[in-house]
C-alpha cells in the first residue's frame, strides 16, 4: 500500500464561509491573482493558490489512482486554524475536521483524517482533539510550526502534548507563515525559503526545550523532509557540544532526539532525500506529496522514491509501511 502523508483538502464550505468574508476581520479572505485564479490571502500576503481538488474528490480519486497513491491523510493547510482566537479556531477547524471525516467515511479506503485543534487554547484543543479521534475516527493531529507567533515548545502547550502521547497519534508539523517575514515579501520567498526556516526552527526547539524527555513516547511527523534539518546535523551537534545553554534541558545529543523523529519527503529531490536518508535511514521516512499545491507533485513524490539507490524494502517502507504502522491502519 503506498500512502501520502502529506496531501491538503478544504471542505467546500469552509471556502464559502471565507468568500463570505466571514474570517475578513483577521485578515483572511478569497481574491484572484493575474491569471485570474482563486488565491487565499492573510493580511496582504497569498499563502494558498487554491486547485480543483483542494475541494474535488473525484478528481482527487483520479489523481491518486494515475500516481499510484492508494491512501492519502488528508490535513487542513495553511494558515491553519491559529491566526484566529480561539472561539473562531474552534469553528474553523470544527468545519475542516468533519468536512474531512465526512470523505473519510464517503472512502474509507483511500482517506484517513488529521485534525486541527485551536492551540491558543489548550485545554479547547485537548477538548477537539479527543472528540476528532473518538468521535470522528480521524489518525493525527496537525499543529504548525509556530502558533500564531507563538514558539512550538512553549510551556502552555505541553498538557496538549501530554494528551497527544496518551492517545498515541502522531503529531504531523507542518509550516505556517514565518513571524517578521518582510524580508520574504518578494519573489514569493515565503514559502520559497521561509516555510522551511520556520520547520527548522520549530524541530530545533522541540528538541533542546526538553519536550521529548519529558513525553518520549511522542510521534513527530516533520513536514518537507526538515526544511534544512538533515543538512545541518553537523552544526546542530557542534553547537550542543561547545554551547552549555544547548544542554541545560536535554541529557543527550540532540541527533539521539532527531533520530526519534519521522520526516516527510516533500522534496522531490535524490541528493536531499539522500542526505536525510544518511542520517535517520528508512524507517523514519514517509512519503508526502504537497498535493495539490502548486509546487506540489503527486506524481514525483512516488517516482523519487522509487528512483533512489536503496533497496526495495526500504522503498516500500517509505511509500507506505512505515505510515500503516504511525496511523494505526494495521488495527483496521
């Protein structure tokens, strides 16, 4: 079975209540570009182009199928559900959350749900969360890199991940729009470069602040292979080992704590899926396609796979195996 972790839909009601301008007030609304495509814009600036199956499942169904994708978890997309307060969050990821279980229960065999919760609130986002695992039937939890501006690891946060680790889902991060991001204003450097600064950035802090000591049965899923995560091992080791404040909340090196992690391969690209390969190896791999994103690739996802010099069992454990096993799928 080859499935895709990493795959956005919004529920076409959750579209309408935007064009009704009904989030308008934080910024949030429905416009169209020169090419006179529907984009979604967040104070200013575009942070989704939206596609057909975004909110098409047919077309979706006909996509996976020509790609080889048997199953896809399909998660809410940027901005998520925390740039609004906590009351409006709620709502807005109570309509992506049951608009999502909904064609999960159309296609039971081809779609699993990751929640959104409103983080703001945590004890509001403990409340959702339980109701989108036991009531909805839905496999995950999405959270963004960083909540509103807010650092993933803040201490507010931690009873929520106290209750992720009991309910044992997996923790899919994925980014959100970078805090003071003027500098990527232009050539659409955001999502270019910023989204994987901010990815880098929360997996960092995740690991120093001490979070996966104090819950170590935690499943991270970490969104577009790291951002440059693998790339960096090496300096992330430097600095532990020559800075004492990198050891003030950890008691071992932080590659121990990155090897625990789970990184999607949101790259397409063979010498980065290499390297991220060097250093956690296949049974921390799980295949992601962006789908359909504009700079997502469906197709690639599986092919680049596919085309790296491992062997076929390791193939096979990336394109789906491993993710039978984070989503419970084997339980089914």
């Amino acid at each position: 079975m080859i499935i895709d972790i990493h795959n956005h839909f919004y529920p076409k009601n959750l579209f309408e209540e935007i064009e009704k301008r009904k989030f308008s007030k934080k910024n949030l609304s429905i416009e169209k570009d020169s090419l006179n495509r529907k984009i979604m814009v967040q104070k200013g600036t575009r942070v989704v182009t939206i596609t057909e199956p975004m909110i098409n499942i047919d077309i979706r169904l006909k996509d996976m199928e020509e790609a080889g994708i048997d199953m896809q978890a399909l998660s809410l997309s940027i901005p998520g559900v925390d740039f609004l307060d906590p009351q409006e969050g709620l709502e807005y990821a109570q309509i992506s959350n049951e608009g999502i279980a909904h064609v999960c229960r159309q296609h039971p065999n081809h779609f699993v749900g990751i929640a959104s919760v409103p983080l703001k609130d945590t004890e509001m986002a403990i409340r959702e969360i339980r109701r989108a695992i036991k009531e909805l039937g839905m496999k995950g939890v999405c959270i963004g890199s960083n909540i509103d501006g807010i650092f993933i690891d803040g201490r507010r946060f931690w009873p929520f991940f106290s209750e992720i680790e009991k309910l044992g889902i997996p923790i899919f991060v994925h980014p959100m729009n970078p805090p003071g991001n003027e500098a990527m204003n232009d050539y659409r450097l955001a999502p270019m470069i910023g989204y994987e600064m901010d990815i880098c950035l929360a997996v960092a802090r995740i690991v120093f602040s001490g979070l996966m000591e104090q819950y170590p049965k935690l499943k991270f899923i970490i969104s577009h292979l790291g951002g440059a995560i693998p790339y960096l091992i090496g300096r992330i080791e430097n600095c532990y080992n020559a800075y004492p404040e990198c050891r003030e909340k950890i008691t071992k090196s932080p590659l121990t704590y990155l090897q625990e992690m789970y990184f999607d391969t949101v790259s397409f690209y063979g010498p980065a899926l290499m390297c991220a390969y060097a250093f956690t190896k296949a049974d921390k791999l799980v295949m992601g396609s962006d789908y359909p994103h504009v700079i997502g690739d469906i197709r690639r996802a599986v092919t680049s796979i596919n085309d790296l010099s491992i062997p076929e069992i390791e193939k096979k454990m990336i394109l789906g195996e491993n993710l039978k096993e984070l989503l419970s799928l084997n339980q089914n």
